[in-house]
C-alpha cells in the first residue's frame, strides 16, 4: 500500500460534517422550547394582583410539552385576567417554585391574586380540565 492510496477524509469534508451536526442539533433544541408566544418565566408577578396559572415545564420531558399545548387552548381566553407563567425548571427560581409546591415538569399550579396557592394538578388530561379549574380560580376573587 502506498502513500498515494491512502487519503484521509478532507478537512473541508470534516467540517461540513460538523456544522450539519450541529445544525440537527440546534433545531432539536428549538423545537422543544416553548411555543405559542412566549410565558414569562419572572416568578416575581405572583401575588401582583392578578391570579396565576404556573406551568412546571422542563424542556427535557414531553409532559410539560403537552400541557402546554393545552394551555395554549386557554390563554387566549384568560390572558387579560390571568398571569400564564412557566416555572422553568432549568433556573435556580424554577426549581425552588416546584420543590415549594411539590410539583414535577407538567404540573400547573394555580395561585389566587395574592399569591395564595387555589389548586395544583399534576399532569392535566385535558384542557377541559384546566379550564374549570380557572373557572374556579376567577370565581374565587369575585368580591
């Protein structure tokens, strides 16, 4: 074998190689964030005035994935009289709000206007669900 008839892959090859990877990469770390608009992560608009509904979300698991789909169903409905915020549980405030209230990626923690904690439910099944439940929360603060 001579020296002629062995040729390494060439770097331009090499390179292309990575940035394709890398791309692939990237897009699938898009696609998990959240989607819909963005949900204010800042935990500090609890107990302002208005109720809250504080999704668990870790982008590393599908359940708060889905639950956010169906709070997408609702916030357009609520947004004027509800705070939708997300508890990400890749931050430091994130974890604390869910270790606070037991609470795991997928979870939905609903707090009247002065921050008092109304319902939590671990893992809605349906929008149907949370729906009632902000039914609950609003009725709660009529005067």
């Amino acid at each position: 074998m001579t020296s002629e008839s062995k040729k390494s892959f060439p770097l331009w090859g090499k390179w292309l190689i990575y940035i394709v990877i890398f791309s692939a990469v990237g897009a699938l770390v898009l696609k998990q964030l959240p989607s819909g608009g963005a949900y204010s992560t800042d935990l500090t608009r609890i107990g302002k005035g208005q109720p809250a509904m504080v999704l668990v979300y870790d982008v590393n698991n599908l359940g708060g994935m889905h639950v956010m789909e169906l709070l997408k169903e609702l916030r357009e409905e609520y947004k004027d009289r509800v705070q939708f915020l997300v508890a990400d549980l890749g931050t430091p405030d994130g974890r604390s709000f869910a270790r606070h209230y037991s609470a795991g990626s997928g979870s939905v923690i609903m707090l009247k206007a002065d921050g008092h904690l109304m319902r939590a439910i671990h893992g809605p099944e349906s929008s149907a669900m949370l729906h009632q439940a902000l039914k609950d929360v609003l009725a709660s603060q009529a005067p």
